[in-house]
C-alpha cells in the first residue's frame, strides 16, 4: 500500500478521537497550541517507522533483484 494513503488512513481516526475528547472537555479545555503539539510529537514516531519500514521493503526488494540478476538487465 501506498505510504501516504497509509499514513492518511492511521491519522484519520486519531484526529477524530483527538477532536471528540476536545469537545467534550468544555469546563476546563486546553488549550489548541498544545493539543496540537503533541499530536505531532505522538505522530513523529509512526512517521519515522513508516519511513524507515517503506526503505526497509524496498532494498529487500533491490536485494532480491540483485540476487535473481535482473538489476542490470532491461526485462
């Protein structure tokens, strides 16, 4: 699958349920500057795994090309 349709498929329901819990909280919310921030800092993580995974996949498949020969050849 795609890396960015991944990404946008893990971030939807987070930011759904980041948003319901922000509009329950209506006595004493905080504020948006910081919920936003750590949303990110909570994402930053699963960003740098994806990277890291998709890079991962794609020199095994280089490796797997290179060791069946068909790196140099145009078939």
């Amino acid at each position: 699958m795609n890396l960015a349709i991944s990404l946008t498929l893990a971030i939807i329901p987070a930011l759904i349920i980041v948003i319901y819990f922000y509009r329950k909280d209506r006595a004493k919310p905080e504020p948006k500057g910081i919920i936003i921030r750590i949303f990110f800092l909570g994402l930053l993580p699963v960003m740098i795994w994806a990277i890291l995974l998709a890079k991962r996949r794609i020199s095994a498949a280089l490796a797997e090309d290179a060791s069946a020969g068909r790196i140099l050849t145009d078939t």
